[in-house]
C-alpha cells in the first residue's frame, strides 16, 4: 500500500464519522468542502493529467447546476432525474467547446477557455427563453426524493456529496491504471513524442475534457441541491481561476495536493469571514511563493518520468533473467 492509497484512506475515514463530530454550521462548511473539492479533481483529469490549460471549468459546474434547477423548477422533474442531464449536458457542452481548439496549446487555449467562461456568465445573466432566472438565478429547488424518502437534512446532503467524492476517487483510481490514462500521461510530459507512439492526441484531450465536464455536472447538481438556490456569480471566470490554481499550488495528479488547495481556497474563508473578501489576495500570494518554492505544487505526484506499471514489468523480467 502506498502513501497516497494510505492518505486517501485516512482521509475517506474522517470525513465518513465527521458529521457526528461537529455542529451544523461546521457541517454545512464539509458539505462546501466535499463539493469543491469534486470539482477540483474533475479539473486535475483536465489540467494535471492531461496537460490541457483549461481556465472555463466553471462552465460545466454551472451547467450542472442550472439544468437540475431549470428541470427541476421549471418542468417538474425530480432531483434524480435531472441527475442524467446534468452529467451529459456539460458532456456534449465540453465536446462542443473543445473540439473547434482542441489543437492549440498553451496560451492561445487559455484565452479561448477565459472567453467561453466569460460568454456563459453572460448568457446565465441575460436569461434566455426566461430559464435562467437572468442576475437573481432559479430559487426554490425542491428537496431529493428516493423511493418516497425524502433526503432534506443537512446529514442526507452531506453523505450525498461525499458518495460522489467516493465516486470521482475511484474514477481516477482507475483511470491512472488504464489506458486512457496512460495516454493523458505521455501526452501531458511530451505531446509530439506522443503522436510518433502512435496516440490520437486530440481524442484522448477531448476525452479528458468530457470526463471532467461530467463529474463537474455531478458537482453542479449536488451544489444546486445544497443551496435550493443557483446564481450566475457562482459559476463566473474567477471560480474557474480558483479550480485552476487549486490544480497547480496543490499539486498535479496530486490527491493529498488537491485536498490541501480546496481547503485552503473554499474552507478557511468560510472560517475567518473577515479574511472571506482577501481570499483572492490571500491565493494569489500563495500562488507566487509556491512557484518561486516548490514549482510541482504543495504535494506533488511522487510518479517518475516512468509510469509504475513499466517499472513494475521491467523487475519481473529482470527477476525471471
């Protein structure tokens, strides 16, 4: 068992007991916690796995969020069956996007990224066919109901975000041991040395891209279900900066790095409010001094440039010599 398997399992423990631990507001801080910290792994299968500079995550968040709030308000649906759309919307939402720049790299992606994300908010607030609710959002999600349970306390929430956490955990899990994700890997460290192995380079990026726009959809919707309530500005450029930074201070790839960058982002303001309006200022500074100090994030990935399965493979080849 490594380390990041031992961490993971220590850290899945305490948040399993911790609303047995604290009071509701405390509670309500976990809940926030969970739900971002889902969001920011969904992003590091974009940025610290694939290598792609994607700075419009929040788009896929807010879709999520929206089309539980527009089916659920708007049309009737309950909240497990706005469950489907809100992980395919930003799907097929992710391939649209990304499939016109997919081929550019760096900076010029960054822009396009910075641009979408810029053009949603403003199609939220301009409240199209009357949906959106235009500045002032949708209130008044209904409550999940499960075979005519209804899941309304703080607790139900809470373990409902955390089961999505176990998910999207075991979806990295097993996606760093398969294929795809030993694709993302050779694309991420060097993309031509990628192409000459054979690898379609733009369909293991858009692969990526509807990946972590799916699993951010699941963030969205469990979000919408938290608050009743959805709004524009929870869904503007500055959250998809937050998700960003928290991929590259926490650590790519990182489990422990991306737990450590959520807490600090969205826990600690919720803690000192009077520090809730600096936590801009607060993040960015950390942001300078982690590249100036530790380049590969607070906790990076301990992986080499070889995967571990190659060197897993070469000493048994070597012990059979």
């Amino acid at each position: 068992m490594n380390k990041t398997t031992i961490i993971a399992t220590l850290f899945i423990a305490v948040m399993a007991f911790f609303p047995f631990l604290v009071d509701s507001a405390w509670l309500s801080i976990g809940i926030t916690f969970l739900i971002f910290a889902v969001v920011a792994f969904s992003q590091d299968i974009i940025l610290g796995r694939a290598g792609i500079f994607n700075m419009g995550h929040a788009i896929f968040f807010g879709i999520g969020a929206y089309a539980t709030a527009i089916l659920n308000v708007h049309f009737g649906l309950e909240i497990i069956e706005t469950l489907p759309f809100a992980i395919i919307l930003p799907v097929i939402v992710s391939i649209l996007l990304a499939g016109p720049i997919i081929h550019l790299r760096g900076d010029y992606l960054l822009v396009a990224t910075i641009g979408f994300n810029i053009i949603f908010e403003q199609v939220l607030s301009n409240n199209p066919f009357d949906l959106t609710g235009g500045p002032n959002g949708i209130f008044g999600i209904d409550v999940v109901r499960i075979f005519g349970y209804e899941l309304f306390s703080q607790i139900s929430i809470y373990y409902i975000a955390f089961g999505l956490l176990i998910i999207t955990l075991f979806i990295i899990r097993n996606l760093d041991n398969s294929k795809y994700g030993r694709a993302l890997y050779y694309i991420n460290k060097d993309e031509i040395a990628a192409k000459s192995m054979g690898i379609n380079v733009s369909y293991y990026k858009l692969f990526a891209f509807a990946l972590g726009a799916a699993i951010a959809g699941a963030a969205g919707c469990v979000f919408a279900i938290q608050y009743s309530a959805v709004s524009p500005e929870s869904f503007n450029f500055m959250q998809s900066v937050m998700f960003f930074a928290i991929v590259l201070v926490g650590g790519s790839a990182s489990l422990p790095g991306i737990i450590i960058g959520t807490f600090v982002m969205f826990v600690l303001p919720e803690l000192f409010t009077e520090f809730k309006e600096s936590r801009y200022l607060i993040f960015g500074a950390a942001m300078i001094l982690t590249m100036i100090l530790r380049p590969n994030g607070v906790w990076p990935a301990t992986f080499g440039n070889i995967p571990n399965y190659l060197k897993r493979k070469a000493a048994k080849l070597k012990g059979e010599k």
